[in-house]
C-alpha cells in the first residue's frame, strides 16, 4: 500500500491511543517529510516551538538542520525527520526511559513504512536506541551498519543540532560527518 496512508493511518492510531505517555498535556509532533525517502533524520523529542505546531526541528536547531541540508544540496522536504519520543516532555527535560519505551512501536512501525536506507540519529538518545553502546564523542560519523531479519539499514550517528548551537567544535563536527551522508547512499549493504 502507499506509503504516505500507512503514515496517515500511523498517525491517527497515535493520536487517539490514550495509553501513550504525555497524552494531553503535549501536541503529538509525528513527523513530516517525503515517505519515498531513502534517508530519515530521528531526534530526541519535540521541544516548545515544536510543540506549538505540530512539526519537528522548526526552532533554532531545526534551522540549523534546514542549513545542513541545504549546505548538501537536499532540500528539507527530500528526507524525512522524525524523533524518538514524538511529544514535548515538560520543560524540555531528557525523555524517560519509560517514554522512550512508550513510544517504540510507533517509531518502529514508522521506520518500516519508510524503510529508508539511511538513518542519521540526531543526538544520544537516538544513537542509543538504535547502538545501545555507542558514545557521541567516539562514534559520531562512523556509520554502521545494522540487520535484522530481513533489512539492512545504515546507522549514521550525528551530533543534535542544538549542541552544535552551543559549541564551535561540535558544529565542526557536525558539518563534517553531515557531508558523509551523500555517499552513503550509494554503498553497498547487502551481501
Ligand atoms: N529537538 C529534537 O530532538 N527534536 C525536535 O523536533 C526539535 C528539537
């Protein structure tokens, strides 16, 4: 079926599943971007402006993100982002383990609908669900390739934007490992 009515259908079903924590209190911020495409960016969880408008990285770091893009020659609209926990925790405190647990099959479901080839993790949080043991100062820009039964998808570890809004080196990093992504897209991952 197409893409773009499981995303729709995925959505709804998140809208309305009282279960899920931050129900009420928060806007559901599901994830926007062109359900064709080959590489989707997962941060950690909506924040204020986020929040307010119901899409993902639209605040600072989200400009930096569009700026990272384009410095690549992608246009926002050609990838697809997305976040872990997908409803702003009060006062953008770090998601609970138990959200972030909450929130999975969602995040799974809506990985499988869009079976991109690359996933780029925006910050810990999503380098962690996806390498568990991996270390941001370490692992950042070494992509890695992880299976399951029957996928295979490239793990791209990047630093979130908002911490290179903080720091000169880590936006030095970031800019650097961002401009790997191109090229990943054209290796082989299949045996
Ligand atoms: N930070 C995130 O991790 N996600 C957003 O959508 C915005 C800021």
């Amino acid at each position: 079926m197409n893409k773009k009515i499981l995303l729709d259908e995925l959505k709804k079903n998140m809208e309305t599943d009282e279960g899920l924590p931050l129900f009420g209190s928060a806007t559901l911020v599901f994830g926007e971007g062109d359900p064709e495409a080959r590489v989707m960016f997962i941060g950690e969880a909506p924040g204020f402006f986020e929040d307010k408008v119901g899409r993902p990285f639209v605040g600072r770091a989200g400009k930096l993100l569009g700026k990272l893009l384009a410095d690549i020659g992608w246009p926002r609209g050609s990838v697809y982002i997305s976040n872990i926990v997908k409803r702003r925790p009060p006062e953008n405190r770090d998601p609970l383990p138990e959200e972030i647990e909450a929130y999975k099959p969602y995040l799974k479901k809506q990985i499988k609908i869009i079976d991109p080839k690359v996933i780029a993790t925006l910050g810990r949080f999503s380098m962690n669900y996806f390498l568990p043991n991996a270390k941001i100062s370490l692992d950042h820009g070494k992509p890695v390739i992880v299976k399951t039964k029957e996928k295979s998808v490239l793990i791209l570890p990047l630093y979130h934007p908002a911490a290179a809004l903080r720091s000169t080196n880590v936006l030095k990093e970031l800019e650097k490992d961002f401009k790997k992504l191109p090229a990943l897209l054209n290796l082989k991952t299949k045996a």
